[in-house]
C-alpha cells in the first residue's frame, strides 16, 4: 500500500513541477533554449562530451532543445525529476523513507527558478545515481571493483557539471547538492522504519510544504516577465506582446520596450503609447538589455548598429557559447542588403543541423535597404533621441524612424521642437493632437475642449495626481507627472 501511494504522490509531484515551469515559467524555458544550441554532428558530440561534465552536458543539451515548445520543457524538467526520484527510491529498504526520494528532485526543480540554475546539474545525478543502483545489483567484491573503477569517469563526466559563468559558487552549491544525493540514499538505505504511518505522513507533508515554500519564494515574477516580453520579441508575436500586456503595468524597461515596439509594428503607437506607462526615452530603447534593443534598432532601420548589438549579446552569452537565438538574429540582420553572403551561409548552416530550425528562413521583408542612412554618421547611443532624427531626415520614407522620433520628444517633453517637425501630420494621431493642444496653449491659444477640461480638472485636484487617474492615458497626463 505504501509503495502505491507513492506512485501516486510522485505522480502528482511530477505533474506539479511539469505545470508550474510550462505555464508559470515558460519565459524562463524559452531564455534558456534561445541561449544554448544543440547540433546532430560528431564534432559537437565530441567537443561537448570530452568537456568537464561533458556526457551531462551533451545529453542536457539534446534535452534542452525541447524547451522550444514550453509544455515539453516542463516535461522534460518533471520527467528528469521523477526518474532521479525513482532512482534514489531503489535504495530505500522501509518504504516508510520512501518520500526523502523526493527531497533533491524537488529541491533542484526549486533552483530551477533562478535561472542559472538550468537542467544539467539534474542530468547529471540523475545518471549517477541510475549508475549506482547498477552497480548495487553485484556482489559486494565485484560492486566494490567496479565502484572504484567508475567513480572518476562519473565524477568528471556527469557530475562535474558546467553551469553559467556568472553563477555564484556553482561548484561549492552543485557540490553540496551531489553529497546531499549522497546522504539520502545512503539514509534511505539503512533507516528501517516498519509500520510507521505517522512518519511517513509527516515526511510527505514536509517534502512537499518545503518544495511549495521554496518555490514561493523564489519565484521571480519581474524575471519572468522580462524573459517572457523577450521571447515574444524574439517570434515577432506582436499580438500576444499586446495581449500580454493588456491590465499589467509594466514593471521594467523591457517591458515598455517591447510593448512600445509591439505597437509601432501595428501601427498604433502614436495613438496608444501613453494608455501604458511611459517613463523617458529608456521606455523605447535600453541598451544594456541587447536582446530587445538590437530588435528596435532593426526595425528602425539601424541595422549596422543592430548587428554590432547582436555580435555583443553573443560574446556576453553565459560560456561564451552561440545561442539559437544569436544565430537566427545574425542572419536575418545580415541578409538585409545582401550583407557577407558567406557570413550568412554559415549561420544557416549551423542552424540547419538543430532540430526546430532547420527550416529557418530570414525574413527579408520586414526592413529594406531604402529605411537605412543614405549617409555615414556616427552612433551614439547616449543620444538615441538625435540618431533617430539623423535618420528621420534621411530617410523621410522611413515611418518606424519617423514614429520613434516623435515618441522620443513627446517622451522627453520637447514639444517645441514636435511641433515644428509634426504640426503638419494629416491625418493626426491621437497623442499628436494631445501634444498639439499643449503647444498651442503655450502659444497663449485657446484649449480644444478635452484639453480645457483636463486644465479645469487639474486646478480642481491642485495637481494631485491620484484625483486626475482618468486622465492617465492621455499625453498632458505623462507631461505633468512622468
């Protein structure tokens, strides 16, 4: 009885983290399928496998790719966590321990949240600890023989596991980890508990209150809504970037970025932009987060500068290893205007031995050569709000650049120079007129109006920004309080 209220209970442990990362933590699978790559050749199979913990690595890497669709991700994740459980069960002689089979699995499925904790770690005692069930199957001389014999290449193959770069301590936390694996078989093996109901109980109930607690707590929610505004990005999901969204305040630059972005592609930005909010000219580009910016600056037709981003985010990768998403976006960047064809044909070759791109074609529609400078100038990106006016009066076709431009001086409240550049727009855009109304009051005109309403609402509140809220997706509500 006890042995089948086991399965049961693992069962529901494995649905439980299977769902969490496919639906609560989907962001975070895709940053991290998008920064690795995995290739059907013999040459990565052996460069990766004779690496440090190369053998976990390598097939951690086979399963990582899976993170492409986030519902195997998570699958892939509990599968790997329910077999390393059953595996350390095996060594349980009262199946009244049985639920400390639980406690590593669950315990790294926790770390799992924080992202440089990715799914080699677990490979690797996952295998291990299936080696050292094997090996328990002989006899005590020939187990001790083949104990010894194994240990290093286990050591060194498997456990030995490569975790980002920047990642604190791996080694001294992996460690602690793979002597904690250790410590539980060995427990598991020489507690002998019959008949204990109660303990047994009691062990469930704190094997799984523990993994909920930690996994609470270390539930980013900020990171994953940057991973997930980052992904979205990456697909061009214009829609689900809006949908997403849509009653969330954003909570970061990304956040602004990509929504910002998401409605310039939909030709909505200059009517919709302050219904989110905005805070300066980081809100359309923040450099330090490459990802993004290299997208917006693309788009707009900074292409050069988009491709110097990418090479960057690639060199910063964790290992300083080629992502998927790294390939993808040299590619597509570097076929605008024919840019180093052979260049080019390597990337898609490379790609062209993964498994989910294969197929990847670049998308030579989305910036042509006539929305690039016409002439050389220098990039600054400490003054992206004078870049984009270069381009905007170099390319006067161009009507992402253009767009930007005004976002960027409504956004940094330079109203007489948008009125100079944008007075003539027909027909005008909702936050245009919004724009125009203020001009033409510090003209000493008279207000439309919805602007003379909002002047009479703001005396009334004595500029108290929580009375004016139903303001707040209007223009003269950033230019007052943002």
């Amino acid at each position: 009885m006890n042995r089948k209220l086991y399965n049961i209970l693992l069962g529901l442990f494995g649905t439980a983290v299977w769902l969490f990362f496919a639906l609560a933590y989907q962001g975070h699978l895709h940053f991290t399928e998008g920064n690795q790559i995995f290739l059907f050749t013999g040459s990565f199979a052996k460069e990766t496998i004779l690496d440090r913990g190369g053998l976990a690595n390598y097939l951690a890497a086979f399963l990582t790719q899976f993170y492409y669709y986030s519902f195997l991700g998570g699958f892939v994740i509990a599968l790997t966590c329910v077999l390393t459980a059953l595996g350390i069960s095996r060594f349980s002689r009262s199946e009244s321990v049985l639920p400390l089979s639980m406690v590593i699995p669950g315990l790294y499925a926790v770390m799992m949240l924080d992202g440089n904790w990715v799914l080699v770690g677990l490979v690797g005692i996952c295998c291990a600890v299936w080696i050292a069930v094997l090996v328990s199957k002989l006899p005590f001389i020939p187990r001790l023989v083949v104990a010894v014999l194994i240990a290093c290449p286990v050591w060194h193959f498997l456990l030995r596991a490569k975790f980002f770069e920047y990642m604190v301590a791996p080694d001294a936390a992996y460690a602690c980890i793979v002597a904690g694996t250790a410590l539980v078989c060995v427990a598991s093996h020489y507690i002998r508990l019959e008949r204990q109901k109660a303990v047994e109980v009691i062990l469930y109930v704190i094997v799984f209150a523990g993994m909920s607690f930690g996994a609470y707590e270390r539930f980013d929610k900020l990171d994953e809504e940057i991973h997930r505004y980052e992904y979205m990005v990456r697909v061009r999901d214009w829609d689900g970037i809006l949908e997403y969204a849509e009653g969330r305040k954003p909570s970061s630059p990304v956040s602004t970025n990509a929504i910002n972005l998401a409605l310039e592609m939909k030709g909505r930005l200059a009517d919709e932009m302050f219904l989110h909010y905005q805070n300066g000219l980081r809100s359309l580009v923040n450099f330090e987060e490459r990802k993004i910016s290299s997208e917006v600056l693309f788009l707009t037709g900074f292409v050069n500068e988009a491709l110097h981003v990418a090479f960057e985010d690639m060199a910063g990768n964790p290992n300083r290893s080629r992502g998927v998403c790294h390939l993808t976006r040299l590619a597509e960047y570097g076929a605008v205007g024919n840019r180093s064809k052979a260049l080019n044909a390597k990337y898609l070759e490379i790609l062209d031995k993964t498994l989910f791109y294969r197929n990847f074609k670049p998308d030579t529609s989305l910036v042509s050569p006539d929305m690039e400078p016409s002439d050389d100038f220098f990039f600054n990106p400490e003054d992206f709000g004078s870049m984009l006016k270069t381009l905007a009066c170099q390319r006067p076709g161009n009507q992402r650049v253009r767009d930007y431009y005004a976002a960027s001086l409504l956004l940094q409240k330079d109203l007489l120079s948008f009125g100079e550049q944008f007075a003539d727009t027909d027909p005008m855009p909702r936050h245009y007129k919004e724009a125009m109304g203020l001009v033409k009051v510090y003209k000493g005109e008279a207000p439309d109006t919805n602007l003379a309403q909002y002047i009479q609402a703001y005396d009334a509140a004595r500029g108290n920004e929580s009375r004016l809220r139903r303001f707040s997706g209007t223009y003269w509500y950033y230019a007052n309080f943002r």
